[in-house]
C-alpha cells in the first residue's frame, strides 16, 4: 500500500516539477511555454501602432465609424486585444499589442485599398480582363486588367465594391463526391446581394461553353490587382456566395482577408507606423505579478491551515493548475491584458472553490461516523455536481463571449474559458490522485483531514426581507447617484479615454527619454489637470504620447506648459488631436448581446439540470442584483473610479462569479429537497442548505478576495480602478448568493404553490 503511494506521489510530483519547468523556462530556443513567451497586451507591453487617413478628404462620420469597426474585425485576427480608433476627421490608428516588426504588421494588415467584383467581360462586350501567364511558384494562371480600373468604374462593369460585403471566411468543405475543398465564403448586405444576383443572372448563361469564357467570369480586384477570377456556377439570389478553387487552406485565408480589409467603407493610405511601449509601465506589470504570486501563496497557505492533508493537495495542484495555464496562454497565443487577468482570477478562485466544495463534504461524511476511504470517495462523488453545474454554467458564457464579443471581452472569455476547464479537471483528477497518494502512505486518520458536525442552520429564509432591504437601499442610492451625476455633471460615470475618446498630445523630446517617464508624467498631469492620463512611449523616435478625455483650451495650455517647462520640449514639436474611443459603439453593442445571450443560455441551463424553472430565474435575479450594486459603486466612486476598458471584463468576472456561488447552494438545496423529512418545512431546507455550505462560501471568497485585495493595495492608479469594482463585486456577489438568491427561490415557490 505504501509502495503504490510513494510511486503515486512521485509521480505527481515529477508531473509538476516538469510542468513548473516548462512554465518557467520554456521548450527550445524560442521557449515556447514559457510565462516570458506569452503574449501581453498594450496596457501591459506596448506594440506596434499604425495610422492611416482616409484618401476621400471629407468622409462622413457613419464611413468612418464603419470603417474603424471593420478594421477592428481585422485586426482582431492578429489579436482580440487589439485597439483600432479615430484620429480627428480622417485618420484611423490600429494599436496591435507585444509584437515590435512594424513591416510584418503592416503586411498582414494590408494597404487597405479598396476591392471591387468586376465582370471580366462587360454586358457591352468589352473585355476588363485577361490571362498573363503561370505563376512559377503556384503554377496558378495570372490574370491581369485591361484598363484603368476607373475607366471601369466609369463603363459601370463594376458588379459590387468593398461596402456592398458583410463578412468573408475561409472554409474547409467536403463536396458531392466526397472530396476537400478549400473555399471562402462570402456574404452580402441587402443592396450587394441584389447587385450580386442581377450580375451572377447575367454571367451564368454563358457557363456551357467548351472552353473558358470570360464572360462566365466575375473577376475580384483588389488595389488595382486581379487577385482571382473564378467562374459563375449557378445563380446566386441568397446573398451568400463561396469561391472554391484555392489549392490550400491558407490560400483560402489569405484570400478571405483581402476581401475583408478591400470592403471598408473608406480607402486608406498609410500616415505613419512606429513600435510604442506599454501603457501601463513596467511597474504596473511587476507589482501585478507579485501581488498574484504574493496572493497564491496565500491561498496555499490557507488550504493547508484549514484543510490539513487535502489541503496540501490541493495546494500542490493548484501549482500544477498554475503552471498549466501558463502553457496553455502560450499554446493557444491568447494576449493578456488586465482583462484576461480578471479571467485567471475567477478561474483560480473557482479552482480553489472547487476543492473547497469537496473538501467540506468529506468533513461532512466524516462527521457523520463514516470512514475516512468512504468519505473521500463520497466527498468527490456528492461535491461533482455542483462542480459541473457552476463550471458549464461559466464555461457557456465564455462560449458565448467570445464568439459572440469583440476586443477585450473575446480575451477576458478565452482565460476564463482555459482557467474555469483547467480548474475542473485539476479539482476531479489531480487533487484526487494526490489525495489517493497520501492516503496509501498513511494518512488515514480522521485528525489528517478534519470533521464537521451539523450546526444549528442560520434564520436567513426569516431575514429575506430585510436582507432585500439592504440591498434596495444600495442601488436606489447608486440610481439617486445616477440622476444627479447626469443633470449635474452631464454624465452618469467618469467615462475613460476607451468610452469616451478625447484628446491626444503628442511630445517629442530632444534626446532619449528620460527614465521612468511614464510614471513622472502620470503624476504631474494628474495633480496639473486632476485626470490620470495614458501614457505611451516611443523610445526609437524619443516620442511621447499623452491621451486623456477631451481637454478644454486651459487645460490643454497646462499640458503644453508642463512639457515645455518641466521637459524643455520646443513647442513645435507638441501637437494635440482630437481621438475617437478604443470601444466603439458597435463593441459595446457586441459586449451587450453578447452578455444577453449569454445569460439567456445560462438560464436555460439551470433550468435545464435542475428542472425548476425559479432556480433559473433566483439565479439571475441575484445576478443582476450583483451588476447593479457593481455600477452603484462605478457611480458613487467617479471621483477616484473611471469606467475604461477594463469596465467591461470587470462586470464580465462579477457575472461569473454571481452565477458559480448562487449554483453551489442550489445544488444543495436541489440534493436536500429528495431527502426532505416529514416534518420539514421548505424554509427549513432552504436555512439548512445555506448553512451547510455558508464556511464554502466565505472561504471561496476570501481566497479570490486575497489575490484582488493585493492589486488594489500594490497595484498603479490603473489597476486600483480595476481592483476596487472587483472587491466590491466579490463581497455583494457573496452577499446576493448566501442572503437572496435562495430567498428569490423560496419566494417563488410559494407564489406556484399558491397558483397551483
């Protein structure tokens, strides 16, 4: 017995150890796993910065709002942490985070000129294109024009241009026969599919001919180049089109993004590109990571202490949950911003809430007589589902965030979608192996592990009311906030530069930067215009970059004054723009529906497993209650509190975490209603369930608490801003899951009774 959990725990460790190593040092020469290699974003790493105006010199507000959209799409495919946003009337700058090759961006962005689908022979006769020869290293023909393309555009042989497309994809399909094809598809809004079936109508008759027939051909032409001239096969009315004959998914790929980049509503003209440095400083990052690592341990120390040998465990799989998710930010390239750090914390915290459920259960078990081997395996057994149903619930929501999101929220649901299935299986499999381990070495006491009795249950079913009344007066203060903000102020929360633009000043220093700018900087222009600006540096042009909301005329004195002043920077090489906001109008659209969807799905679940449709709606009334309280304190604290980019990862976390807490006592309650006795009333199950799992509840979270608290005390400005709405979010999502949401529960399902 011994032997098997000495060979067990070894290993275990070994797995960890080797794991540790890969996450600390990496694989090979470019140390692919490493925590070095994975890729930050622009608050925490700087990266390439580009800027493009527009060729038509008076654009109009809606062609260039579409267009910074669409060049969002775009870059995204480089990084979901990319920022794309307007620069005065004509210029469109794209920020792509922790790479420093100015040109490789440039290419995979493309010039972004404008696309047009052309009939290769007109209706009139005229031919627009023709063959030129084999490509020697594809072997593919070589198409080419046959005339300006603006005596095309004049002739009207132009079938579709850039803003009559919606979207285009790379796919992989298996046709009629069964063979691979790489195709792309293609959609089109109203006014491109009517063009598109009026010219595929036209050009479809002349598909029988013995030999190619141009006339059959609509050919696709981006920045004055044919780039492919497929043959019409069939009517196409639908608005939906794919284009097959790509010889490798990649040539698909590549294809599908030249389409997208060509359909902007605006043709652009690169201005101006260099590599800037991270937004937040250098400081910011080290102080995060030794709050995080500060925090983890912790949390190990915690699990020890109160769980004694599972604790040690779990504390050894929660290093290994550690290190895994260092490898898998490398192995699937997600950026991490402050965002995604929002989604590591929620995961570690539901990592540990897992072991804690677990953990409480064999204390359970054991403090109802049983042994200690039958306890760890009814512990594991009874604590799975919750487990499940807290972590598909989240998992769902990551889903749907991320395909359904753009921008931050597509990195805050790829971490929390790694962490919440890492934490799983760390908890159900690497916890239990460990524990097994230890166990065949010779822990089997009762003393190695712990036990609790039943306590008499808390009368919190009794206090709904007056736990709701608690809650009514937080948020009837934060709408009170609200109103007077807006009529006094103008605004209901202090919008940051991501919400809502503002200006960007622009200073180039006379020799290299001075050491720790950034921070210098910060401090000066808060205290001279009472705003914490954004700081970006460009050390191979020794160029600064200030951006702060819309300055007045005073204020932007201030700042020109300081940098005059305090840097000696001639005045004629500061300049100031107006800047449009890094979360446009439609990212803020797609976080909406996608936060809907998402909790429409996680409604459905619940009521789905749980086959009660007023667990469903308890849930995400608490949920919601937690959101509310959340943006009182976005309200109240606009003084010290700006709602920026991370505002939105950080209502995302608090959902989350809303939603796992409220899961665990229902599942209680759901187990503790089969076995209901005779003489129990509903209420007393309710109370017996809460209390059961109240020490599960603090104890999670406190240890999501610890490493949260840390970055509010040791992180910069920015990251306090992060931290606090978390804080607050944390205790009220404690508070709605242990006071209310089981009280919403009850009192639903007294009002069915009643109908019933």
């Amino acid at each position: 017995m011994k032997g098997k959990g000495i060979i067990q725990l070894l290993v275990a460790i070994l797995v960890i150890a080797a794991v540790g190593f890969v996450a600390i040092f990496g694989i090979g020469a470019n140390k692919s796993g490493s925590i070095n290699n994975v890729r930050l974003g622009l608050d925490l790493a700087g990266g390439v910065s580009v800027t493009y105006e527009t060729v038509k010199e008076d654009p109009t507000a809606n062609e260039l709002s579409d267009t910074v959209y669409k060049m969002q799409l775009r870059a995204q495919s480089m990084s979901t942490e990319s920022q794309v946003y307007p620069e005065g009337d004509r210029r469109v700058t794209v920020a792509i985070p922790d790479v420093d090759d100015a040109d490789a961006v440039l290419a995979q962005l493309g010039s972004a000129g404008n696309i047009y689908f052309i009939y290769a022979v007109g209706p009139s006769g005229t031919q627009n294109v023709k063959e030129s020869g084999i490509d020697p290293e594809t072997g593919d023909l070589v198409y080419e024009l046959t005339r300006p393309m603006s005596e095309i555009i004049e002739s009207g042989d132009v079938v579709i241009d850039g803003s009559d497309i919606s979207g285009a994809e790379p796919n992989i399909i298996r046709n009629e026969v069964g063979i691979t094809e790489n195709i792309v598809e293609l959609n089109f809004n109203s006014a491109g599919a009517s063009k598109f079936a009026s010219a595929t109508s036209y050009a479809y008759q002349f598909r029988d001919s013995a030999v190619r027939d141009f006339r059959n051909c609509i050919a696709i032409v981006y920045d004055n180049k044919v780039v492919s001239c497929p043959g019409v096969a069939s009517v196409i009315s639908d608005g939906k089109a794919t284009i097959s004959g790509q010889e490798s998914f990649e040539e698909s790929q590549n294809l599908a993004t030249t389409i997208r980049i060509g359909a902007l509503p605006l043709e652009l003209s690169v201005l101006r590109y260099y590599v800037e440095g991270a937004q937040l400083g250098a400081d910011a990052l080290k102080n995060s990571l030794i709050a995080g690592i500060i925090g983890l341990a912790l949390i190990v120390l915690f699990m020890i202490i109160k769980y004694r040998i599972p604790g040690l465990a779990s504390a050894l799989a929660l290093v290994f949950y550690t290190g895994l998710m260092v490898i898998c930010l490398n192995l699937f390239e997600v950026t991490l911003t402050l965002p995604g750090i929002a989604g590591i914390i929620l995961s570690i915290g539901m990592a540990v809430d897992a072991n804690v459920i677990i953990f409480t259960r064999i204390q359970e078990e054991l403090g109802s007589g049983k042994t200690v081997r039958s306890s760890i395996k009814l512990g594991f057994s009874k604590a799975l589902s919750a487990i499940i149903d807290g972590n598909v619930t989240t998992i769902i929501a990551a889903i749907v965030l991320y395909f359904l999101g753009s921008g931050t929220v597509k990195g805050f649901a790829q971490t929390l979608a790694i962490g919440i299935i890492l934490s799983m299986l760390t908890a159900l499999f690497v916890t239990k192996f460990i524990l097994d381990s230890f166990f065949k070495l010779g822990a089997n006491g009762v003393k190695c592990y712990g036990e609790k009795k039943d306590k008499k249950s808390f009368g919190i079913v009794k206090n709904f009311g007056k736990f709701s009344i608690i809650s009514g007066v937080i948020i009837l203060a934060g709408i009170i906030t609200v109103v007077v903000n807006s009529s006094t102020i103008g605004t209901p929360f202090n919008y940051g530069l991501d919400f809502s633009g503002g200006t960007a000043t622009t200073a180039v220093f006379d020799g290299s930067l001075p050491s720790g700018i950034n921070k210098d900087l910060e401090t000066k222009i808060q205290a001279e215009i009472g705003e914490l600006p954004l700081i970006s540096t460009v050390e191979s042009q020794n160029m600064v970059t200030i951006r702060t909301t819309e300055l007045s005329t005073d204020n932007r004195a201030k700042v020109i004054d300081l940098l005059t002043n305090d840097y000696n920077i001639n005045e004629k090489n500061i300049t100031t723009e107006s800047v449009g906001a890094t979360v446009s109008g439609e990212m803020k659209k797609d976080a909406l529906v996608a936060v809907i969807v998402a909790t429409i799905c996680m409604l459905i679940y619940i009521w789905f497993r749980f086959k009660n449709i007023n667990f469903a709606a308890a849930s995400v009334a608490a949920l919601v209650h937690d959101v509310l309280v959340v943006l009182t304190v976005y309200a109240i604290g606009r003084s010290f509190i700006s709602v920026g980019n991370t505002f939105i990862a950080c209502l995302l976390t608090i959902v989350g975490y809303s939603i796992n807490a409220t899961i665990v006592i229902f599942d209680r309650i759901r187990e503790n209603m089969k076995e209901k006795l005779s003489k129990e009333s509903v209420s007393d199950v309710v109370d017996k369930s809460i209390t059961q799992t109240f020490t599960r509840s603090i104890y999670t979270s406190l240890t999501t608490l610890v490493t949260v608290v840390l970055l509010a005390i040791m992180g910069d400005t920015s990251v306090k801003e992060f931290a606090i709405p978390l804080i607050a979010g944390i205790v009220c999502g404690t508070f709605s899951s242990v006071c209310l949401a089981s009280g919403f529960w009850y009192t639903l399902q007294k009002k069915l009774k009643k109908v019933k």
